[in-house]
C-alpha cells in the first residue's frame, strides 16, 4: 500500500515538474516575443529619427531659401525707394 502511494507521489510530482516545465517553456516563448517587439520598436525609432534628421535638414533649406527670399525683397524696395525719389 504504501509502494503505491509513493507511486503515486513520484507521479504526481513528475507531472508538477512537467507542468513547471511547459510554463518554464512558455514564459521563454514570451520573453523572445517581448524581445522582437523591442527590436521592431528600435527599428522604428531609428527610422523616426531618420525622418526626423530629414524634416531638420529641409527645414534649414527652406530657411536659407527663406534668407534669399527677404535678401531679394529688401534689395527690391532699396530699388522703389531709388525709384520713387527720382520721380
């Protein structure tokens, strides 16, 4: 009676150690899923920060554009003051 009872025990606990197991294998299957979210999200912030880097760098073409444009537009009413002193 008390060799089954021990057989039972030893059962029983194989079957928690293989219960431990499967959520042991289940948490690590988690863990690597976590983990290519976080290189997915790194992956999309480096390519945020592209376009970003991108947006600055237009950004500081249109403001040179922008100088051009007030450089020509304080040129031309040098020229309407010349203009309109002659008249």
């Amino acid at each position: 009676m008390q060799n089954a009872e021990s057989n039972d025990a030893v059962l029983n606990n194989q079957g928690m150690i293989l219960d431990n197991q499967n959520m042991i294998l289940d948490n690590q299957d988690t863990i690597v899923k976590n983990q290519d979210s976080l290189l997915n999200n790194q992956n999309t912030i480096i390519k945020n920060q592209d376009a970003i880097l991108n947006n600055q760098e237009t950004i500081v073409k249109n403001q040179a554009s922008l100088d051009a444009i007030i450089a020509n537009q304080e040129t031309m009413l040098s020229l309407l003051k010349k203009i309109a002193g002659e008249a």
